[in-house]
C-alpha cells in the first residue's frame, strides 16, 4: 500500500469562545458539514459535545471528524477555498483548538 493511500480521520477539537451563542455554533457546524458538499475530497463529516465523565477534556467542548480518503485528499481540503474560508471564520469563534490527523488501524487478536 502506498505511503499516502488508505482513508483519514481529520479530528479537530474545539473549545468556543465566552460570547459566542449556541444558535453561532449551530450555524458554525452546519458549515463545517456543508463542506462535504464543496470539497471533492471531504467524503464525511461528523461531530459532537464532549459527554465523558472522566473530566479531562482540558476544555474543549466539541469533537469535529471529518474522512478522507488518503493524506492527499486532507492536504487537498486544507488548501482548498472553501475550507480557507471556513477555517477563518471557525478560528475567529474558537478560544483554542487541536487538530490530529491519523489513518485508522484495525487490531488483529
């Protein structure tokens, strides 16, 4: 298999800022999904609110996957307008955030 072949997950964690309306990150992700409609490599995206009860979340509050299918197709999404675009506006709400990029691997027991 090649280097860069085999599907990603794209995991962006988010802590809003104090200010920012439950109806802004609403509309927030409801882009963030729309971008599955605008970037050809985006193949799926999903997301929610942090619900464990461990505590350790650090702060970050919501958890945004998106799946691609090579490391090719997330560099092709970064640079993508439409993702430029996006990412200016999410990073203006956003107090901090941490992207991870990883290619899952299956366990054989």
């Amino acid at each position: 298999m090649e280097q860069g072949k085999g599907e990603v997950k794209h995991i962006v964690l988010g802590k809003f800022k104090e200010g920012i309306s439950e109806e802004q990150i609403e509309e927030s992700i409801k882009q963030y999904a729309n971008l599955v409609n605008l970037v050809p490599s985006m193949k799926a995206f999903r997301w929610g609110k942090d619900v464990s009860a461990e505590n350790l979340h650090q702060g970050f509050t919501h958890v945004f996957e998106s799946t691609f299918e090579s490391t090719e197709g997330v560099a092709e999404y970064v640079s993508h307008p439409h993702h430029v675009e996006y990412a200016n506006k999410l990073l203006a709400q956003l107090e901090k955030l941490i992207v991870v990029d990883y290619k899952p691997t299956k366990v054989q027991l």
